[in-house]
C-alpha cells in the first residue's frame, strides 16, 4: 500500500485546511497521526474503509473531521478552528484495525507539513 499525503500549509488560528490522502492499494484502515515540533507522533484519528466508522483522538474530537471518497480511494481530514498546537507534520497510515495505537499501521505516508499562526 502506498500512502500519500498533501494539503498542508500555513493558515491562520481559527482557519481551515482540509487534509488528503490517496491510498494506491487495499486498505482496511486510513488513519492520521500528528507529530509536532520536539514531541512524539500522536494519534488523531481513523476511519474504517468500509464501513466508515471513525474514531478520534480527544484533543480533536469535535474540531477535525476524517471522512472517504471510495471513488479516489482517498480519505480527508478536514481541520477547523485551528490553533498554534496543532502546528505538526500530519502523517497518514494503513493498517488492519480501527485503532489509535501506531504500531498497528504498516504502511506510512511521507507527512504533510501543517502551521497555524498565532
């Protein structure tokens, strides 16, 4: 499974930016995990490829949306009200459960570089 994730840039606090990333190959989970400047990578959220079910880390339940486009085999985060913590490197990753644990993804996308301005 090859991952590749793009939409990052800079944006204001309180802006939007919505994330993709396109699977080529099968995948039963897409999930996005966040790494910041000096801290470890964090889950932030998956989705069930066919069933769409999601699960969200608490940080950004309620403020980040993770939804899929069969059609394009590509799954999308959708970022509001964005703050300066959520500055990171935003990775997508496949793997077989709908889990927050990292090391259940086998397959990583190359990260997408988000910052958001105070």
């Amino acid at each position: 499974v090859q991952l590749q994730a793009s939409g990052g840039g800079l944006v204001q606090a309180g802006g939007s930016l919505r994330l993709s990333c396109a699977a080529a190959g099968r995948t039963f989970t897409l999930g996005w995990f966040r790494q910041a400047p000096g801290k470890e990578r964090e889950f932030v959220g998956a989705i069930a490829w066919n069933s769409g079910r999601t699960t969200y880390a608490d940080s950004v339940k309620g403020q980040f949306t993770i939804s899929r486009e069969k059609a394009k085999n590509t799954v999308y985060l959708q970022m509001n009200s964005l703050k300066p913590e959520d500055t990171a490197v935003y990775y997508c990753a496949a793997g077989p459960y709908l889990t927050s644990d990292q090391y259940e993804y086998d397959y990583w996308g190359q990260g997408t570089l988000v910052t958001v301005s105070s």
